[in-house]
C-alpha cells in the first residue's frame, strides 16, 4: 500500500483542525501536528460529507492486520484525555482514520514500524445525521 487512500473532510472540521493545529507548539505533539497537517493538505472539502466517513466524534470501527476489531470515536486532543473510547486526532491512529470512508484500508507509520487498518464501520457525529443534504 504505497498510495495513501482518497481522504474526505467537511469545512467546518478542517477549520476547527487548522485552528487546532495553530495553537500547537513545537513540543512533544509537534510530529503529530505536522502528520495531521499533511493529511489534511490532501483531504478533499466537501459539503455535505457523505454518510460512513470518519469525521470528527464519529465513531468507527475498525480491523487491524492481526484481526483485532475496535470502536473509537475520533476527537479532540483534550477530550481524549478524558475518555478511554476516544482517539485523539492528533495520535498516530487518529489521523490515520480523519476522512477514511468504509471499506478502505490505510497503512500508517507508528513508534516501531507500520500498522494496517481496514475501516468496517462508521457512526454519524451526534447532530450529523439529523442535518438534510444540500
């Protein structure tokens, strides 16, 4: 998998992630910053974002190269801090995720060599799914 899949995001989440990705100083989360930052220079922008896309607090499930499954919902760095189901988006695996759709698979650098995931699910943000598309 040399080619990194085709990524979607919504205006409102590259806004706030840019936002995000300001604030940041160069300390022990400036890789990470520079990882998302890349990822989000190849996102596509679109609006409305299609259902079973990975977009801020969704929550996805997915399958590692071992078979593992697990569901996490993709958030901020601070309110990952507090819950033990949510990945920051700014963790090697979050970013990896931002703007995965169903059914495609990502391999993504991590301290000590490369992981493979396949995305097998995804759930809508709260208050995502209510909104008509344009």
């Amino acid at each position: 998998m040399s080619r990194n899949p085709r990524i979607l995001i919504s205006p409102s989440d590259l806004d706030s992630l840019q936002r995000l990705l300001d604030q940041q100083d160069a300390g022990r989360d400036a890789l990470f910053a520079e990882r998302l930052d890349q990822e989000l220079a190849r996102a596509e922008v679109v609006e409305p974002l299609p259902p079973g896309v990975v977009a801020m607090n969704s929550t996805v499930v997915f399958e590692d190269e071992t078979g593992m499954r697990r569901q996490l919902k993709l958030c901020y760095p601070r309110e990952a801090r507090t819950g033990a189901d949510c990945v920051s988006v700014l963790a090697p695996i979050g970013s990896a995720l931002l703007g995965l759709s169903e059914g495609q698979r990502i391999e993504w650098e991590v301290p000590g060599g490369k992981r493979r995931l396949h995305v097998l699910a995804v759930s809508a943000p709260p208050g995502l799914a209510e909104q008509p598309a344009a």
